[in-house]
C-alpha cells in the first residue's frame, strides 16, 4: 500500500484570490490550487494543511494578516465548529453576489449561455429562518451530556451546541433542554436523531426510537410537549411509523402568502426556508404568466407548492410526482382548498414520453426537480414545444447542463434568470431560470 506523505507542518500564508463553489477561499501556492475554509477573497492569511492531493490542496484558516472588507463577526457562537454553516464569516449581501456568480459561472461554463436578463435576488431574515432539520443526537459520556444538533465540520462527530442561530427559534434556542430531557430518559442511547418541522402555529418533534419507551419516559416527553407547545411524534421503524405521542394538530402554511393552506406530515419534503419560498412560488407565477384555461404540466410537485397557487390563476393543472403518499396529500390539500387539480404519480426519471398523463398538449410547463435535474424527463417535454418553461432549481450544475439542452437542442432562449437565497450562511445555490421558445 502506498505511503501517504506527512502534511506541511506549522503555519503557512496565502494570498486569497477567489471563492470554490463551496465558498471556501482559493488561493495558489507554487501554482498549486489550495482551498482554505473561513479565508474570503482580498485577504492574506496564516493556514494549516488539512489534506494534500495530486491536483489540489485543503487548508483552514487560523489567522487573518490583511482582511476583507466584507468579513463580518459570525453571527453564532458554534461557528467554525458546526458544520451546519459554511459563511457566516462573510457579509449577507456578498453571499448573493457569490451565489449569483456560481449560477452564471456554471451555465457560462458548462453550457455556454448567458441570461438575456439577470433577476433580482429573492432574499428575507438570514437568521431563524429554518423551519425544517434533521437533529442528530448522540450520548456522550466523556462530555457528561447528551447532544442535539448538526455534526462537527469535517467530521463525524456531533457538535456541542447550546443554540443554532439558523434554526426557527422555538427549537434552535432549545438544544440544550432537548438535550437534558433525552438524557433522563430510560432510552437516551436509543435515540440516534430528531426530525424538525415548524409551521407558524406549531412546532412538531419526531423522535426516532430504537426501542419502545418506558411509561416515565413518554410522560416526561408529554410533560416537555405541553411546557414547550410542541407536538412530539414517535417513530420506531420507517416514515409509516411515525406517530404522534399527544394531541397533534396539523402542520400547515401558506405557499404563496395567501389564504391557501398545505397541510404536510412532519417528515414530509418543504422547503426549509418560508418566507423565501413564499417569493419563489409568486415569481414562478410571474414568470410563467399563466391564464386562465392554459393547460400547465408541472413536474415533481411535491404536496402542490406550487400546484395549488398555479390553479388559483385560473390554469388547467396537471401535476406530476414520484411519491405515491405526497400525491395524495396533494390532491387533499387541493380538494381542502376547493381547487380542481389533477395530481399523477409517476417516476420522472424513467419516463419513456409514452405515458397516458402527456399526451394532451400542455401550453406550460413549471418543474422543480431534486438536484440531479431533470435530465430524463426534459427532452420528452420539449418536445411538445410548449412556449414557456419555468425551471426551478436547487443545483446550478444540472440547472447549466438541463439549460443547455433546452437551448442548444430544442431552441429556446434562456430569457432570465436569478437566485433564491433559500439557505442563508451556506454555499447551497437555489435559483430560476425562464426560457422562451421564440
């Protein structure tokens, strides 16, 4: 087996001169790239190597010699150690300019196009503003504590956390007690993880269990439900299973900020940040200019996001998607809202274009696929040729391929595009794209 070589010793300087699509700095040493955590363009720094490799180095940043002036304090105490937020080093405005840049490098680069026209960036409260999270939770006895929260950065360790600044308040400020009610429970080593999911009226906990809890235990988990206001569920196999422990009520919002309402299962898909895809689901709208009686296929659509605000307008919805329980859920919230919709299940990534729900002709089409794009299913519609597609992404580099094969294929313009700050303090690129068949 081949040796790995020791890592530079001791500290070592670099002058920054751009971002990688992780926002990490990047600087080169002797011609050698070299990515740098926590280091921001303009600036020189003092590092350590964390790695070494053929083509490429890693380092993390220990001191800042010459800063930028963008750099600002991290807003959160656990930053640097969590691996929940990769930016918070960096002004919020200049986390757009380089989420911007990543999508219009990406689609220059990968599919030789530039948008006729740049959106704005649709943006909101950088901080509380998670309504949804997977909590990690683990027992570790050298620390005396039990944690709740998001593992170590670079590592597979859990934080030790008090508070997450980014997560909705009712929770993010509430780890700690989490913790400390986990820990006196009879099975405090058999919960491996919390699922999160908050709507403006309530806030609901799903503890995943390894086995059955105690009657002390659920009436401590009842006694913190009701002090806290949370709805606490109970999963001890798979998403079936999940139960609620007391009197839950729905979880619900609105998806365009209008009297609409969704109802969702706790560990149903949203979208983590409400008020910024509040602003998604009406510029998709926008874009799209649906009127009354145009038929609209949307793809992957999820509990109806954006199905049910597309009908609203007075189109001819059909709306497609992969996961036979959140195609039901769709059609419920659509028949709660009184709102005629036709909802169809089918995996988007198998289409063989001969399926009975595309054979009428669609004048628009709204897609919002996960991130590997909708490479499969693109070509198939495109073909039908209707006049506007709308696609919503939360990859900028299946977003670039899928564009270029809408263009460079099919014939349409990219017309506009722009960014969706949906997750404020990370490198993650949500964005939209317009494209118009001349």
């Amino acid at each position: 087996m081949r040796k790995r070589k020791p890592l530079p010793a001791g500290e070592h300087t670099a002058e920054i001169i751009d971002f990688d699509h992780e926002g990490r700095g990047f600087a080169r040493i002797e011609g050698k790239a070299t990515f740098i955590a926590d280091a921001l363009p303009g600036e020189r720094v003092r590092f350590k190597y964390l790695r070494t490799a053929r083509d490429f180095d890693e380092g993390q940043c220990l001191a800042v010699e010459q800063a930028s002036p963008h750099r600002v304090t991290p807003g959160c105490a656990h930053f640097g150690l969590c691996g929940g937020c990769s930016m918070q080093h960096l002004d919020s405005a200049q986390q757009i300019v380089f989420k911007q840049k990543q999508m219009l490098d990406q689609l220059q680069r990968s599919a030789r196009l530039q948008p006729q026209e740049i959106a704005p960036p649709l943006t909101a409260e950088v901080w509380g503003y998670r309504r949804r999270a997977r909590l990690g939770v683990k027992d570790v006895p050298k620390k005396g504590a039990v944690l709740v929260g998001f593992r170590e950065r670079e590592s597979s360790f859990l934080a030790a956390l008090d508070s997450c600044q980014v997560l909705d308040p009712r929770v993010g400020l509430k780890l700690r007690a989490l913790g400390e009610l986990i820990a006196s429970l009879s099975l405090h080593r058999q919960i491996p993880q919390i699922e999160v999911a908050c709507c403006p009226e309530r806030v609901a906990l799903v503890f995943r269990v390894l086995s059955a809890p105690s009657v002390e235990d659920r009436e401590k988990l009842l006694a913190f439900a009701q002090r806290e206001g949370f709805d606490v569920y109970l999963q001890t196999g798979g998403i079936d299973s999940i139960a609620p422990l007391n009197e839950a009520q729905p979880l619900q919002y609105s998806p365009d900020g209008s009297e609409l309402r969704l109802q969702f299962k706790p560990a149903d898909f949203i979208q983590v940040n409400g008020s910024v895809s509040q602003q998604t689901v009406n510029q998709a709208l926008d874009w799209l200019e649906p009127s009354p009686g145009e038929r609209v296929l949307e793809l992957f659509c999820g509990l109806g996001n954006f199905s049910l605000p597309l009908a609203r307008r007075g189109a001819q919805v059909l709306a497609v998607e992969g996961e036979a329980g959140l195609v039901q859920r769709a059609r419920d919230n659509a028949q709660r809202n009184g709102l005629e919709i036709r909802f169809e299940k089918a995996d988007l990534f198998l289409s063989r274009g001969d399926e009975s729900w595309l054979q009428p002709a669609f004048d628009k089409v709204l897609l919002d696929p996960p991130r590997a794009g909708a490479k499969e299913i693109l070509p198939i519609v495109a073909k039908r040729k209707p006049r506007r597609i709308v696609y919503v992404s939360c990859h900028p580099g299946t977003l670039a391929r899928d564009a270029g094969t809408l263009v460079h294929e099919f014939g349409y313009t990219l017309a506009r595009a722009g960014v969706m700050d949906m997750f404020p303090h990370t490198s993650h690129v949500e964005s939209m794209a317009l494209f118009v068949l001349p």
